[in-house]
C-alpha cells in the first residue's frame, strides 16, 4: 500500500505559497471551484487541525506542508462530486484519516456514511473526528473489510489508492447491492486494473465512467473509475 500511495502524490504542487489559514484554505478551494458554507468551511478547517495536532502519534499522513494537504487530500476528494452523483449510503474502504470520506461527507452532508478502517489508532482518530465535527449519519466499522465480515447493504463503495480494483470488488461483494457502484480514485494508469476487472468480473460489474483529469492547477493526473453492479452473481 505505501508504494501505491507514494506513485499517486509522487508529484508537487505549482504555484505560490499560501499561509495557512482557514481564509487561505477557502480561496485554495474556491480556485478549484469547490464553495463551501461557513459551516462546512469550519468542519473542514477543525478536521486540518485535527489531522495536524494527531499525526505524530496516529501516524495519519506523510503529507504535512499546508498546501499539499489542501491539494492533494481535501482538493483531491471534494472535487470529485464535480464529476459524479454519489449514492447513499457508501462506504469508505480504507478510510485511514478518514479520505475520501470525511471531506466527502463534510460536502456532502446527506450522505450516509460508513468509513471502513481496522487500525486502532486510526479508528480512535475518525470517531474524534465524528464527535468534534458533530457529524451525523456517519460511523466506523472498525475492522478489515472482507465479503463475510462486512455485510451491510450499501450502494456504493468508494476506495483512494489503497489496492488494485479486483481486490475491492472481491472484500466488498458481500455488501454492494445490484445497482450499486464501485468508485475508484486512481492515478493515471489505471488500464491494466480496468482490464482485469473486465475479465475476471464481466459478467457481473459494467465501467460507466473512466475519467481522467488533473487536478486544478497542479501536473497531478487522477482516474475516477466507476463500476456498476448487474449481478448478484458470486465472485471468485
């Protein structure tokens, strides 16, 4: 998982720098076209802060200068909704410090969310998050995702750099539901994951979206690649 994440933020953002203020975090969003409220602009600026004082000892990201924070773990999620109408309710497989998740649910608060993470210090750190940011219709499911562990009902799955998309499907089938989707955050080079999808789960998941993109103002390529399932169809 560490060199997969490495490759996906391997490049640095361009442009000036920026202090690192809520006002500054506003403008950097707004640049990407990402408006948020006051409300939600002060859940994401208390999640930054959170992320900063608990890194050290939750070991939450490598990425720690405010800038690439704001580029490549809040830009890098909410931009997403520019491209695609999530359904409800999703889960978060991986979540880590809570990414997509949490900017997801924070710009999107009717979501229902479910952020999937089994590491102790990660877990302690989401429901701080949940509780500071008074988040609702939002929980952890604080164990490994796999078909028979995990097997609530859900109409989509969302996953960030964390393994190849056959991986997903396979952990996460118990759970999906016909019609739901499978939404993955990827860097450029994604082809080789989308072929093996087709061929091992063709007759049960259809691509209805691989759009590629960069980032705004920045050379980071992303994927957004969606599946959808047609099948109740046992996967192997």
């Amino acid at each position: 998982m560490k060199n997969r994440r490495e490759q996906f933020y391997r490049k640095k953002p361009t442009g000036p720098r920026m202090n690192p203020t809520k006002e500054s975090m506003d403008q950097m969003l707004k640049a990407a076209k990402i408006v948020l409220n006051p409300t939600q602009l002060e859940q994401l600026w208390k999640y930054h802060q959170l992320i900063r004082k608990r890194n050290e000892d939750r070991e939450l990201t490598r990425i720690v200068g405010f800038e690439p924070m704001v580029v490549k773990h809040y830009i890098d999620c909410m931009i997403l909704g520019q491209f695609w109408k999530f359904p409800s309710p999703i889960v978060d497989v991986g979540s880590g410090a809570g990414f997509p998740g949490i900017p997801l649910k924070i710009l999107f608060p009717s979501l229902k969310m479910i952020l999937a993470e089994p590491r102790p210090k990660r877990i302690e750190f989401l429901n701080e998050v949940i509780q500071e940011l008074g988040l609702k219709d939002i929980e952890v499911f604080e164990h490994k995702v796999v078909s028979r562990s995990f097997t609530t009902p859900v109409k989509a799955v969302i996953t960030r750099a964390v393994e190849t998309m056959d991986k997903t499907a396979l952990r996460t089938s118990g759970a999906l539901e016909v019609g739901g989707q499978l939404i993955f955050m990827k860097g450029p080079n994604a082809d080789d994951e989308i072929e093996e999808m087709k061929k091992r789960f063709g007759n049960t998941f259809t691509l209805i979206l691989d759009k590629a993109y960069n980032l705004p103002k920045t050379e980071h390529q992303r994927r957004l690649v969606v599946f959808c399932r047609t099948s109740e169809e046992s996967l192997k």
